[in-house]
C-alpha cells in the first residue's frame, strides 16, 4: 500500500514508540490521527512536529477500556479524514506484580488495554477499510507472549492473545485488509529503569545491542508499504531474545 495520501491511527502516540512510528507514518505521506489518553502535550507535540513537515494530523484521546470510546474515536477519524487505511495498536500496560498480588483489577486492566481494544479497534477500523477495499492493521506485540516474563503475568497472557488476535483478525479481515503483528524485544527501556538495567536488557540479545523505536518503525513501514503478501504473521523484532 502506497501510504500517499491514506489516513493512519496510531494508538498511544503521545510518547515513546507509538510517537516514533507516527512520525515515520506521517513521512511516507499518510495523514495521522494521533491518539492519547493522558499524554496530550505529547500528542500535541506529535501533530506540531508533522504539520511542521507539512502533513496532516489531529490528536484524538480515548480510553481505551471503554469500548464506546473506542467506536466513538473511530467515528471522529472518519468524520475528520474522509477515510482510514492503517491502524497500529500501540498503547499498552505495562508494570510488575508478582502472581500473589495479581487482583481481578490488574487482569482486567490489562487483558482490556492491550487485547480488547485492539480487538475493537479492528473490528470498527477494519469495516471501513473493507468498505475501501484495503486496508492495514499492525499490532504491537512482545516477545515474551511465547516465553513469558517472571512477574508480569496478565501483560504476557495479553501479548499471547494479541498473536492469536492477530491470525484470527487476518482471516476475518481478507482478502482487503492485512493484519500482523510486530513482536518487540528491548527497544525502549521504561523511563525509571537504572544504567545497570537496560546494560542487562542489552547483553540479554543475542545481538547484544538495544533495539530502537526506529527498528520499530521501518517494520511498521515494511508490513503497511513493503508488501501486501504478510498476513497473520508475527515478526520478532527482538535482537534474538526469545532465542538466547
Ligand atoms: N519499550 C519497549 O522496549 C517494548 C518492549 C516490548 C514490547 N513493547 C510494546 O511496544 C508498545 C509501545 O511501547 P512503549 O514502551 O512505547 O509503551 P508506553 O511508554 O508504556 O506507552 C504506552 C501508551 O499506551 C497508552 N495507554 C496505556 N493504557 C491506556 C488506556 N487504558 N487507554 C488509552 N491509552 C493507554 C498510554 O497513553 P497516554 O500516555 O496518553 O496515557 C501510553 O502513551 C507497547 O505495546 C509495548 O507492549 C515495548
């Protein structure tokens, strides 16, 4: 898909990787609708940084628990852009709690953020986009969705969810829109974690080298504009650290 003039959703793209893969959206020609929740000065700065390259964008916030949020933003990226061809569910929860303190609430919080709304997601973007004839959906997944983490359970079940979404999704949604996944290894270390933490991250590949949220958005790119033949697939983009 020639990304010239179609409409991209970049969920959580207020900071960090979601922001990073907007922006390269954006310079390969699609007009971005930039979500947040809490991060509006982010998204703000986002659209501002596009618009200053001569782009389109417009920042829309939802709460990505909330499923009529979710439909409503859709409607609003419609109603604004005429159209949308790409979705990147990016947002996600991410935080430690060992299996004893685990409550209903932290299941809930993230089998909602980061399986059920890109499930929404897809299911209203993607009528549109099959409407249109075409159509793109990149999910943000994680590596330890094969091998999980210690301590983070319900974020790896979600990621674990997010594949198979993926592959259902692809089937659901052809033959116009494609749907995979990108399974992400270091790429961006929470903000609090110490040298010393991110030195472990990195010798913890393979490649011993930290990804970036640049490596993100070229196999972002790649899966929207490099080809329309992946479908269903999950690529580990994790400097081998599901292997090592
Ligand atoms: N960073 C890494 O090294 C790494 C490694 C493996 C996988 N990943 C995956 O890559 C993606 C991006 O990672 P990241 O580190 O950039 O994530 P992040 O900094 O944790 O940001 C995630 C975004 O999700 C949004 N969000 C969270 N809960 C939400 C909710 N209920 N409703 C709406 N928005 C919500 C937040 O928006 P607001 O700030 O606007 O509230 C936030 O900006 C995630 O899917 C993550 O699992 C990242």
């Amino acid at each position: 898909m020639n990304l010239q003039g179609k409409v991209a959703l970049v969920t959580g793209a207020g900071r960090r990787v979601g922001q990073a893969i907007a922006l390269a959206l954006a310079e390969h020609g699609a007009s971005l609708a930039v979500h947040y929740r809490t991060s509006r000065a982010g998204a703000e700065e986002t659209a501002a940084r596009i618009i200053e390259q001569r782009g389109r964008a417009q920042i829309f916030s939802a709460e990505l628990e909330s499923v009529e949020q979710i439909e409503r933003m859709v409607a609003s990226v419609n109603e604004a852009f005429g159209r949308l061809d790409v979705l990147v569910n990016s947002a996600s929860v991410f935080y430690r709690k060992p299996l004893e303190g685990l409550t209903e609430r932290d299941w809930d919080l993230n089998l909602n953020t980061n399986l059920k709304a890109p499930f929404f997601l897809s299911k209203f973007a993607g009528a549109g986009m099959r409407k249109q004839g075409a159509g793109k959906i990149v999910n943000i997944g994680d590596w330890a969705a094969i091998r999980p983490y210690n301590n983070y359970l319900p974020y790896t079940v979600s990621k674990a969810g997010l594949i198979g979404l993926t592959r259902a999704l692809a089937k659901a949604l052809a033959p116009e829109v494609q749907v995979n996944c990108v399974a992400l290894g270091p790429v961006m270390p929470p903000d609090e974690y110490a040298p010393e933490q991110v030195e472990r991250l990195r010798l913890a590949t393979l490649t011993k080298t930290m990804g970036s949220p640049a490596d993100v958005a070229r196999a972002v790119l790649f899966l929207c504009e490099g080809t329309d033949f992946a479908t269903g697939s999950t690529l580990m983009l994790d400097g081998g650290r599901l292997l090592n």
